[in-house]
C-alpha cells in the first residue's frame, strides 16, 4: 500500500518516486500545495473507498501517515 500511495503523490506533484520515501514531509519535503493535497486525498479516498475527514487531512503530512491512516479506516 505504501508504494502505491508514495506514486500517487509523485504522480499528483510530478516528481520521480525515489523522491517520495515513506518519511518525506508531503508539504515541506515535496512542495504539494493545498491543491495537490486534495487530489491526493481524493484519488486515495476514490481508491480505497474510504472518507478522509478534514480534519484528519491536517494529520497526514507524509506517506507512511496516509498509509497507516488507510489501513486502520478501510
């Protein structure tokens, strides 16, 4: 699951997945703007059939957080 969510965000912020390991700040590290995290989130949500409050979203800075998150929600 990790993989797949790492190349989601490379795919979303058009970067080569080397560059998003597991611990990589999603804001800080890659540069995703309050745009890429929606997509982000939505392909994941539309992906793995969950719903991510806004409030968990705040909570998800890297792919290891989304990954934990998607596996204790889905």
């Amino acid at each position: 699951m990790i993989d797949k969510i790492r190349e989601i965000i490379a795919d979303e912020l058009d970067l080569e997945i080397d560059e998003v390991t597991p611990e990589s700040d999603i804001i800080e590290d890659l540069g995703a703007d309050s745009l890429a995290i929606v997509t982000i989130i939505m392909t994941i949500e539309d992906l793995y059939g969950i719903t991510v409050p806004d409030e968990a979203v705040i909570e998800l800075r890297t792919p290891d957080a989304v990954a934990k998150y998607v596996a204790e929600n889905s």
